[in-house]
C-alpha cells in the first residue's frame, strides 16, 4: 500500500555500449511485509534506444515484478538494451521507473541517465 524508495535507481554498467544487458538497481520498502508491485522501465519514444523484452523485440516499455517487504529490499532488474529506429545517435538517454503498488498506487520510482558509448 505504501512503497518508499530508499535508494535511488542506477544503471550498471554507466556508461554502456549497445546492445548489452544493464543492470537497474534500487532499493526498495513496504509497509506490508510481502506487497507485490509492477515496476515499469521507459524510454524516450523518439530516440534509438530501445529495450527488448522477454521473446527479444524490440519495445519502449519493459515491466517487471517484485514482492517488496518491510526491510529495505534492493531490487535488481536486468534488461536488455540496443539501438532501433529512431533519433541518434544519442550520447545519453533518460530510464524512467513507475512503481505500482498492490493498491494500484502509482509513483516515481526514479530516473537514471545512461551513457551511451559509441
């Protein structure tokens, strides 16, 4: 019902060469001691970077879920990221995380800048 975040998100390796699986990490904390939440990672729709998503196409939005408790838990996605179609070639793009909680609360669950490496 009430997600807290803890520790800001970041992205591993930063920065990046593409294609390459990054690591997207943050520290997270409930008010319950297992709430399932929906963790949902964007990028810009107009530029190159793209994630891809579990059958590997291509997609601006990944979604991930956790159960988060009490404790500070850090949360560890991996995704996958590569160039596409679109506005480039892009020295950084803008990670975006929309956390919805058991409620269907949604916040912020943080911004990351990647660098990208030619």
């Amino acid at each position: 019902m009430a997600i807290q975040v803890r520790k800001k998100l970041v992205a591993s390796p930063n920065p990046t060469t593409l294609p390459n699986r990054v690591d997207f990490r943050q520290t997270l904390r409930s008010n319950q001691n297992a709430e399932p939440i929906t963790a949902v990672y964007a990028t810009e729709p107009d530029h190159e970077v793209w994630f891809l998503d579990g059958q590997g196409k291509q997609t601006k939005e990944v979604t991930r879920t956790e159960t988060v408790s009490t404790a500070d838990q850090p949360v560890l996605d991996q995704i996958r990221l590569e160039r596409g179609p679109g506005r480039g070639p892009m020295p950084m793009v803008q990670i975006t995380k929309t956390i919805t909680d058991s409620s269907g609360i949604k916040i912020t669950g943080g911004v990351c800048i990647l660098r990208i490496e030619a």
